[in-house]
C-alpha cells in the first residue's frame, strides 16, 4: 500500500516508474520513481558509457551533492533541464 501511494503522489508531479539493470547480463534490476532530464554518453576504441541522472523523490540532497557524482558535460545538461518546466504552455 505504501508503494502504491508513493508512486501515485510521484505519477501526479509527473514522475514514472523507472526500471534499472544494476549488475551485468540478465541480472539484478532496481526500481524508482523519477524523471529522465539527461543524458549524456562517451566512448573510446574499448568501451562505451551511458550517464543516466533521473531526478528522483529521494537521491541527490543538493545540486552540490550532485555535481560531485555525474561527469561535468551532464552535469550542465541536467542543471539547464531542471531549471526548465516540466511542461511549457504556449499561448499560440
């Protein structure tokens, strides 16, 4: 019942229900209420990385806090999108 009302509450400010891979292959997954403002990857000639940052009800305490934990390009990506509305109304 908890769950429920967790993501109702979170649905009705416009997030949803994310689903993560959090261990390789078919392995473990986690589940989340979020929004998706960026994204940002990299690659070189061994490996390819993919930056996800979801803004959540309950992970980052600051956008301090935050800074420390993402690549600097994505961190700018997120800053500018969090600062935008979720929804923009045109009045065309």
């Amino acid at each position: 019942m908890r769950r429920y009302v967790e993501v109702e509450d979170g649905r009705q400010e416009g997030f949803g229900e994310v689903v993560v891979r959090v261990s390789p292959g078919q392995g473990r997954k986690q589940r989340f209420s979020g929004v998706l403002p960026g994204e940002w990857g990299r690659s070189t000639s061994k490996r390819v990385e993919v930056f996800r940052a979801y803004r959540t009800l309950h992970i980052a305490q600051s956008r301090g806090e935050l800074r420390d934990l993402l690549p600097a390009e994505l961190y700018d990506m997120v800053a500018d999108a969090v600062d935008q509305p979720a929804i923009e109304d045109l009045d065309i």
